[in-house]
C-alpha cells in the first residue's frame, strides 16, 4: 500500500469518526439560547419596604432564587434576573405601615415564573403587592420602554 492510499483512508476514517462527534455537538446546541428574565421591583408605598423573592423549582421544590432587597418610598430596583424554568416565585414583604409598632411580614404575593416568561414586574403598595409576570415579548418590551421613560422622567426632575 503506498503512502497516498494510507493517507486517503486515515483520512476518511477520521472523518467518519467526528462525524459522530459533530452530530453530538450539533445535537447539543439545538434550538435557541436561553436568557434569563428581567425583574423589575418598585416600592410605590410610603413606608420602607424589606422584601424577599424567593423561587422553587417546581419538581423538586429546590431553591432557586433567593434574594432580599431594603426599598424606600419611590425606590427602583432591578435585581439579579430570573431563571425561566418551571418554579414557583414567592415575594413577602416585611414592613411598617400605619397600625404597626415594627417591621413584620405583612404581605405575600405567589406566581408561577416559566420558561416563557419576559418580564417579572413588582409594584408595592402599602397595602397590596403588584405582582405581574409577563410571557408576551411584545408587551414585556413596551412595560420596559414605559419605566425607562419613568426613570428618566425621575432623574431628568431631580436634576433641575
């Protein structure tokens, strides 16, 4: 066998052999990037506002999210997104607010976060808790350009 035949078989014997191997690869990376979700919080009460958002995925029940954030009145905050699996997010809020002698856990808000989910949005009030969760992308972007709008509007006023 001379060395030219050597060569040419070797060679397609590689390239049978990573075929497999790109097959695999190709396999791997099917269908499309996934990002994390935005979570958008806004204290609109009149009091400060600890809060927690805690999530679980929904099989196992093992914690996925847990974060807790100290808002005052008129206070924005983007934390760090959201996984978009299948889990359950729950948000207490622990507070003062006009009949209390302290901070205590006064209210819970509980969704259902998922793997079309956008947007997390969340707005407390001092009596209730806005909770929105999002899965439409046209929608999730307009709610975006609205507190970007809103933010700018803030600091464009406190500027003056």
């Amino acid at each position: 066998m001379n060395r030219r035949r050597l060569l040419q078989s070797a060679g397609v014997v590689s390239l049978v052999g990573l075929a497999g191997c790109i097959d695999g690869v190709r396999e791997h990376f099917t269908g499309s990037v996934r990002t994390n979700a935005p979570v958008e919080v806004f204290n609109a009460g009149d009091y400060p506002f600890n809060v927690e958002l805690r999530a679980r995925e929904a099989g196992t029940g093992r914690e996925t999210y847990d974060l807790s954030i100290n808002l005052i009145p008129g206070e924005r905050a983007a934390p760090q997104n959201i996984q978009r699996t299948d889990q359950s997010l729950s948000i207490p809020r622990h507070g003062e607010s006009s009949g209390s002698d302290g901070a205590e856990e006064d209210l819970v808000e509980q969704a259902r976060v998922t793997e079309d989910t956008q947007l997390v949005l969340v707005h407390f009030h001092n009596d209730s808790i806005d909770l929105d969760v999002i899965e439409s992308q046209s929608e999730a972007e307009a709610e975006r350009e609205e507190l970007e709008e809103e933010a700018n509007e803030t600091s464009d006023g406190e500027q003056d």
